[in-house]
C-alpha cells in the first residue's frame, strides 16, 4: 500500500469511530464500575488500540513518522 499519514489518519478514526459508536449504542460508558461491564469494555479498548497500530505498520511500513525534517537550520543530529 502506499504509505500516506492522511489514509493512516483516515483508516484509525473510522476503526476508532466505528468502536467508539458500538460501545455507546451498548450503554458502556453507564456501566464502567460495574466489573461485568468493566473488564470487556477494557478488552475492547485494548484490542481497538492494537488493531489502530497495526493499521498503522500494514500502511505506513516499518518506518515511523519522520521529525528530522522539522528540526531547526544549525541543528546537528
């Protein structure tokens, strides 16, 4: 794939929105001392954090975002 921020940006925030939507359609956020509700609702979150940076690796590669290009002119690396 090619490796865009902006598809990476895209991709995240509608797997992170589609989440965040399912979990407020089930009333999680009512039930967040309730240890039934508690321990699922932390799994979802997890996995929802681990599946947004493997989006990340599958489009962006092994590379991470590069800063250098925004360090200052005089600057040694």
């Amino acid at each position: 794939m090619k490796k865009s921020t902006f598809l990476v940006i895209l991709l995240v925030s509608i797997w992170t929105s589609a989440v965040g939507v399912g979990l407020y359609s089930v009333d999680a956020h009512l039930h967040y001392r309730d240890l039934v509700w508690a321990i699922p609702t932390g799994l979802t979150l997890l996995i929802t954090h681990m599946v947004s940076m493997t989006l990340y690796f599958k489009v962006r590669g092994d590379e991470p975002f590069k800063w250098h290009k925004y360090k200052t002119i005089g600057e040694k690396r």
